[in-house]
C-alpha cells in the first residue's frame, strides 16, 4: 500500500535569492565584500609603509613645517609637526581603517575611508619628506590647479564626444597641434589672444575632422582618433624642425598674466589659489559649471545625452541624430584647442617638440574616472594634477627615492586609479556605435 504525502506550501522552503552582481551593488551605492576587502588590505599595507618607511626609516627630533602662505607674507601660522611621530600616528590610524573595512564595520563608507587613508598617507609622506625642512602648501595647491587645467579640459573635450556616442582617443593630439598653433601665430601676431583663438580654431578642425571620419565615412572611431594623434606628432615635429627652429621669432609667443579679482584675491589661502591666476583657471570652471548645468538642466544637453544613450529613440523623437554628433564632436574639439594653447601662453611661453607628453591620454583617463560627468572629471583631474606636482615638490625636498620613480609618478596615479579605484563604470550606452537611419 503506498503512502501519499501531501506537501504543503509552508513545508515548502524557497530557493535562497542569487547573490546580487557588483552593477546591482554599485546601483544600491553597495561595495562586494571581495572588492571591499581589496579596499582594506590596500589601506593596511598604506598604512605599514607610513610606520615603517616614514615613522622607523626617519630619525627622531626633527620637525617638518607646512608653509600656508604667499613668499614674503605671514598671515597664517606655519604649521610645524613632529615628522617621525606624526607618520607614526597616521600610519596607525591608516591600519585601523583599513581593518574595519576588512572585517566590514564600515561598508557603506568604503571610498570616503579609502580616500581618507590616501589623504593621511600624502601628509605622511610629505612630513617624511619635508623633516628638517619646510614645504609650501600653497605652491603645492597652486601647482596641483594649475596642472589640473589641461586635464579638465582635455576630459571636457572627450565627455562633449564620447556624450554624444563617438569615443575620441585624439585629444592628445589636438591638444599639441593647438599648442604648436597657438604659439605660431601668437609669435606672428604679437598677441597671446590671437594665438588662443587660432588654438581653439584648430582644434575644431581636428574635431571636425574627427567627425567626418567616423560619423560620415563611419571609420573606426578608435583608428580615427590614432590617425589624429599621428597626424599631429609628425605635423608638429616637421614644422618645429623646418620653421621654428629657422625662424626662433615665431617661437616667442609670450603668455598670459594673472587676473588678479579684486578683494578675493586678498583672502588668505584661498585669494592666491582661486582669484589670482590667469584667464585659463576661470575658463576651465566655467566650462566645468556651465557643462554640469547645461548638459543635465538644459533641452541642448538633454538632446546631446538621448543621442549617446540611445541614437534611435532619439531619432524617433525628431532629433536629428548626426547633427547632433557633429556638433558635439566640433564643440569637444575646440575646448581641446583651448587646452593645447596653455601649454604655449601660459606654462612656458614657448612650443616644444611633443610638450603635452601623453597629458591627452591621461585627460580620458580622467574622464572614466569621473564617470562622464563635468564634475567628476574635474576631481579627477585634481587627482592626477596632485601626483604631477608632488612629483616635483619630492624631487625639490631631495628626498631619497629615485628620479624614475618620480617622473613615473603621475602615469603610475593613472593606471591605479583607473584599474583599481573606478571599477565598474557604464559609458553611454552608444558611445562608439556608427548609428545609421533606418
């Protein structure tokens, strides 16, 4: 005789939910425990070395002094630390942040504690640095913008494209064909602002260019921008060679002066940093600002967005799709040009043969880092201008480590922040996709 079992749906236990994938955590502004962890052992070994190298490696009773004000000015105290004791203490506290992001007490903070940690890690090495010394905050705030500069912009040039959906690897080369022309006619002109100007006109060009290439021949976007980058190295070099080097006066541009704003530029600390510099830092925020406002709050930056995001919705809808990209890409070139004139009339007053040195490479970086967004790639380019110009400073305090590693310094920011702290990031959806009208 058979025995039925009649199984009802509270015996029944459901099936335990899938654990959810690291998109589904970065939407819920959630962190994967593996990635998470990743986050605290980096913080521990930070940590470890600021003990070790900075606090043991360094003698005692000396001090470092932090310098916050303008050469000559005393407004604000110096700040003077123990340096030995101080790496000591940081690296403590770096290793018990970086435990509690191990064992998870802090899951829901883990960029805002790993960005702390970086923060105590460049204190530390700057008192190591700096014992028995002085640095300047100032000029290191003051480097770190105006380094920043080109890389926000060059991002701004590169988000005006790849928002539109055509990715644009040529920033880099813009940028030195801008530098070139700016310092050529500027010299011919005796005008650093007809020499800007001409800068931003060529870098349309090249955009313009651009678009042709990849919206009109529907080449690869990737290869287009390769051939722009080519295309400018062996412009420039052969017309630095056969034209500047014959004629040195077309290779005196001169440069922009600061434009001091009155009664801000007094304000301690920040009135040097923000409101005494040239025309270029005003631009570059106004660009940042106006950007984050016009693409997000604005039927103009709506329509450049429903293009990247989704080209035949956006077709359906009236708008015209290539239009749209062409103007995008032209526009991201120009601010290019405006980029690569900095390099000529503002940084040395004078062109170089390949004086932006991959900063168009390091620009995209910046641009993933900051998720496409004006904002973001402005931070970003804070970031790597930081690394560039501590550089610097390191290499001014003597410290012991070596010049290659120093000269390395920024590309070594790059490759870590974009292959470890960026994670997943979503372009736009049909960024590098050749759209056609069906």
């Amino acid at each position: 005789m058979r025995m039925s079992t009649v199984v009802t749906d509270a015996q029944v236990e459901p099936p335990e939910p899938p654990e959810p994938t690291d998109a589904e955590l970065a939407a819920r502004g959630e962190m994967s425990a593996r990635r998470r962890g990743g986050f605290g052992i980096a913080s521990i070994v930070l940590g470890a070395i600021m003990i070790r190298a900075f606090g043991l490696g360094s003698e005692s009773g000396l001090d470092a002094t932090f310098v916050f004000n303008k050469r000559g000015e005393s407004t604000l105290p110096d700040l003077v630390l123990p340096a030995r004791e101080t790496c000591l203490v940081l690296g403590l506290i770096a290793v018990l942040l970086g435990a509690a992001l191990v064992t998870g007490l802090l899951r829901r903070r883990t960029y805002l504690v790993f960005g702390i940690v970086l923060a105590l890690f460049v204190v530390a090495l700057l008192a190591w640095a700096a014992r028995g010394d002085s640095v300047s905050i100032l000029g290191l705030f003051q480097g770190t913008l105006f380094k920043a500069v080109p890389l926000a912009l060059g991002a701004l040039a590169g988000l005006m494209c790849e928002r539109s959906g055509v990715i644009n690897i040529g920033i880099e080369g813009m940028l030195l064909t801008a530098a070139f022309t700016g310092a050529l006619t500027a010299s011919a002109a005796d005008s650093v602002w007809i020499g800007m100007f001409s800068g931003i006109a060529i870098g349309a060009l090249l955009g313009a260019l651009l678009a042709v290439l990849s919206i009109r021949y529907r080449v690869d976007q990737i290869i287009g921008g390769t051939v722009i980058n080519i295309l400018a190295l062996g412009l420039t070099s052969y017309l630095g060679t056969q034209v500047l080097a014959e004629y040195p006066d077309l290779n005196e541009p001169g440069s922009f002066q600061p434009l001091g704003i009155p009664l801000l530029q007094d304000i301690p600390f920040f009135g040097p940093l923000l409101f005494d510099r040239t025309i270029y830092v005003y631009l570059m925020f106004a660009l940042v600002f106006g950007l984050a406002w016009a693409l997000y709050r604005t039927r103009w930056g709506l329509r450049i967005r429903a293009v990247g995001e989704h080209p035949g919705a956006a077709d359906t809808v009236g708008i015209n799709v290539l239009a749209t990209r062409y103007r995008s890409v032209i526009t991201g070139g120009a601010i290019a040009g405006l980029a690569g004139t900095l390099f000529t009339l503002d940084a040395v007053s004078g062109f170089n043969e390949e004086m932006t040195a991959g900063r168009g490479f390091i620009a995209l970086a910046a641009l993933i880092f900051g998720r496409w967004h004006p904002v973001g790639a402005f931070i970003a380019a804070l970031v790597f201008g930081f690394a560039e110009e501590l550089q610097g400073r390191l290499a001014l305090l003597n410290t012991p480590i070596p010049s290659e590693i120093l000269l390395a310094t920024p590309y070594i920011v790059t490759i870590i922040v974009v292959a470890g702290l960026v994670g997943r990031s979503r372009p736009p959806a049909a960024d590098g996709q050749i759209y056609e009208r069906s």
